[in-house]
C-alpha cells in the first residue's frame, strides 16, 4: 500500500519493510491532538490495518514529545475536551464521544503496537500510550495523567488501560496525585518495557516489532486477540477463547505447512498469511 499517496498534514505514515510506522507531527505543540490530527490518525490507523503486508505499528511523536493531550489552547471541542456536537441523532446519542471512539480505535487495532515514547505522555497522550501493546522509551520519556488538574476524571481510556498495565494501587496512585513518572521508574513499574538511547529509538522500535513480524500473521493477530479478551476472563471462558483462537489461527494451511517445516529443517520460516 502506497501510504505516502496520501497528503497528511499532521502527521507522517510509512512502512518499513513489514513494519507500518505513524508519527504524530506537530512537534510545536508537543503533538497535541486536535481535530485534525484525531481525523487524520483514525484515517492512517485504518490505511494500515487494511494492508496485510503491514504486521505490525509502531507509534510515535515527532519533536520533544510523544503526545501531550488534548490540545487545550486550539479551538473546537477538543480544545475543551468535551466530545464534538454532532449533527445526527445516532451521534448525539453517542455517550462516548470522540475519547471513546479514539480508545476504541487502538483498542481494536488487531496487530501489534510498538510504542516509541520519545518525550512527554499526557492525558490523552499517556492513554495513547498505555494502548500500545508494548512500550520502548527513550531517557526524556514521562507520563502524567493530568486529568484530575483539569477537574476531570480519566477518559480517552486511561481507566481501562492503566490498571491492566501497572496494577490498580499504582494506577490509582499516578491519576490521583497527577505526578509525573519518569522513565527509570516507568520501567520499575511497568510503563516501559525498556529503556534505549533517543537517538536510536524509532530504529529499535521498527526492530522490535520486526521481532514480532517474522511469525506467522493470523497467529500473530490471533494471539493479540487472546491475550486482550483473556485479560479479565474466567479460566473457562479463557480456555474456550484460546480454541477459538487457534482455530482463526490455522486458516492460513500454507503458514501452518511451513512453520513445521522451518522447525524440522531448523532455519526461519517465511509466511505469506495464506
């Protein structure tokens, strides 16, 4: 898929080799999302799901930081943080709004996501963030929740995704008191999977989820898929998953057929998804 026919203005798409790559661009507002960029990264996360050759994201920011929130000195309703008014009924019914369709979005999202945290995570920011599967960071990373500064309680996610990552004292700690965590103790704790120098960040992130690319697809996809719905299942229920997973898994009779020859010829397998 060719991602650069398309002419974004806040941000830049392009796919290194198996690796889809998005960084948010508006480096003068530390990448805040206004409603151009939430419309033009919906738009680039929905190019690359639909492009197969594509196994996985990586998620970054361009500039000093990765995503400061809501861009609250814009203008519109993200400035505000209230969701946009919608013109139909269906959409002035929508409970959720446009934070709750921007968590849907990643969390739906079918292939792995490489966070590179590069510079400041806030609010919507560090929702974003904590979306991602997994989370490399360079020593300027930091993550604030800041909702409750704004007399908010979490949105866009937080709530959901904070928790299932940190645990829920530590969760409660950081959106209580609003404080930042660097990135030594995002690592202690969970926030970061590790820690690696700036100047090599995006490079160690494309390697990383090419770590992830080199396996069969639908598995890969499959496994995602398990691993979120199992989260907060029962082990009944989880079981039961798991076989269906495997099932969505093995509709690919030549990925199956040549991950067993690759163990048995011990080299590297190379799957097509077929």
């Amino acid at each position: 898929m060719a991602y650069d026919a398309v002419d974004y203005e806040t941000l830049t798409l392009e796919r290194r080799g198996q690796i889809a790559v998005l960084t948010l661009n508006r480096p003068d507002r530390l990448n805040a999302i206004s409603q151009g960029l939430r419309r033009e990264v919906e738009q680039a996360v929905e190019a690359v799901r639909g492009d197969d050759e594509a196994r996985a994201l990586v998620l970054t920011g361009a500039g000093r930081g990765f995503c400061a929130g809501a861009d609250l000195l814009g203008t519109g309703p993200v400035a505000t943080g209230r969701p946009e008014e919608p013109t139909s009924q269906a959409g002035r019914t929508d409970e959720m709004g446009w934070v709750g369709r921007w968590a849907m979005m990643w969390r739906g999202f079918d292939k792995p996501i490489v966070g590179a945290i590069n510079g400041v995570a806030a609010g919507a920011g560090m929702s974003t963030a904590m979306a991602c599967d997994v989370r490399l960071g360079s020593p300027a990373a930091r993550f604030k929740s800041v909702f409750i500064e704004r007399s908010l309680s979490p949105d866009s996610g937080l709530s959901y995704f904070l928790p299932r990552v940190v645990g829920y004292a530590a969760a409660a700690d950081i959106i209580f008191t609003s404080r930042t965590v660097d990135a030594e103790e995002a690592l202690r704790i969970g926030l970061l999977n590790r820690i690696v120098p700036a100047e090599s960040l995006l490079d160690e992130a494309v390697a990383y989820a090419e770590q992830m690319a080199q396996w069969p697809p639908l598995a890969l996809r499959m496994s995602k898929r398990v691993l979120q719905h199992n989260v907060d299942a029962e082990i009944e229920d989880a079981l039961r998953y798991e076989t269906v997973g495997l099932g969505y898994a093995r509709k690919a009779p030549n990925d199956v057929k040549e991950s067993r020859a690759a163990f048995l010829e011990k080299r590297k397998g190379v799957y097509t998804g077929t």
